[in-house]
C-alpha cells in the first residue's frame, strides 16, 4: 500500500473507532511549553502533578523565574530528573524576557507556522516534540508532535522507515498525513498505543490496523516483528 494511501487508511478507521478526540484543558502556549518540559521522560500523572505544584508555590511565571532554583526543582520533584527541568524552565524563562520584555508568548500566534517553530527550537530543552506540541495544542497551528506511542506504533506500521529516529519522524510524518488531520490523527495514535499497541506485548488480536500493519504481517509469517 503506498504510504499515503496507508496513513490516510489509519487515520480515517482510527476516526471510525475512536471519533473525533478532545484535547482537555489547553493551556496557554508558555504554560504549555513548561508542561511539556516536564513531561520529558516520565508520565501525564507525573507531569500534571508537578506542574500544579509548580504554579501553586509560583503563582505567577515571574515567580517561577525569580525563585530560588532549589525551591523550583524541589517543587517539580515528582516529574523526574528535577535537577535538570528546574534549572532549564529557568532560563527559558529568562531569555524569554530578555528577548520580548514579558513572559507572554502570544505573539508566536501571528508567525508563519515554521518561524515560530524555529523560535521555539532556539531554547535548550526545547526539541521538535516540545515546539510541535506548543504549536498545535495552545496555538492552534499545523504540527504533528512525535511521542513515544507515536513513534512505537508508526514504526510497527510500517509508516515511517525503522531506523528513523523520532526527532526525523516529525517532519517525516507530518508530510504523510494532510495538516487537517493532525490533531485527530495525534491524539487517536497515542490512544491506540495506550490500549492496545502496548510497548511490550501488543494485542494485536484486537487491532483494528492489523491488516495494514507490518509488525502484524511479520508475526503471520513467523518472521521476527521488525518493532
């Protein structure tokens, strides 16, 4: 199947499954850009968590800025690896006021799409996932954010080629799917990952992509599963 056709495929019976899905409670692009920070490398729970921690010790982003980082990484402890994201929302933070005056990235609404993703992509921390999510979720502009699930259940489709890394698959696949179908197609992957294509044993009996799926066409002929 060529690879257009397949994505169309896997997005219009992942919609047919599914529905249409609803981010929950979008945030604004800067809080968004720290929660996304926070999400590196632990869960949603984890994540959450620490960002209500965050923001009810900071009322305020200038507060998170001018805070002791100790008191900043203690209060984002449960996302993990607190030593790094404390001091790296920091200096977002700061350069974010050097460069524009205000912590407020409502500007970035009325950029072409790709330079607003190069102004996010200049901070440290900031990867294509991270800028993707900012972009799509809290500005509303085409992006297709490459997560774990995402990255797992494309390779094992056979949607993006198997050594590509996830940093490559951003653009790769954003080029395979129309930009209109990216928020559906984002959110329905993920959920699919969730419960059925899990990480280490999918239940691919219950997969509605099984039949267009490579990693499920590799297990019918006894070969070993390319993902």
């Amino acid at each position: 199947m060529d690879p257009r056709q397949q994505a169309q495929e896997t997005h219009q019976r992942l919609i047919d499954f599914y529905g249409h899905p609803d981010w929950q409670n979008p945030l604004p692009p800067l809080d968004e850009l720290i929660s996304t920070i926070l999400s590196q490398n632990t869960n949603d729970t984890n994540r959450d968590r620490a960002f209500e921690s965050l923001r009810t010790q900071f009322p305020t982003l200038e507060e998170v800025r001018d805070a002791d980082q100790a008191e900043v990484i203690e209060s984002i402890r449960t996302a993990g690896l607190a030593n790094q994201k404390g001091p790296r929302i920091q200096n977002i933070l700061n350069e974010i006021t050097l460069q524009r005056g205000s912590l407020d990235l409502s500007f970035l609404a009325d950029m072409p799409t790709e330079e607003a993703r190069e102004w996010l992509l200049q901070f440290k921390g900031v990867g294509p996932k991270t800028a993707a999510i900012v972009l799509q979720f809290s500005l509303g502009k085409p992006a297709f954010p490459v997560d774990t699930h995402i990255y797992r259940v494309t390779g094992r489709l056979g949607l993006r080629p198997a050594k590509m890394n996830a940093d490559q698959a951003h653009d790769y696949l954003a080029g395979l799917f129309p930009e209109e179908t990216y928020y559906d197609v984002h959110l329905n992957i993920i959920q699919l990952g969730r419960e059925i294509c899990h990480a280490r044993v999918p239940n691919c009996p219950d997969c509605l992509l099984q039949d267009i799926c490579e990693y499920y066409a590799d297990l019918q002929k006894g070969a070993d599963p390319k993902s």
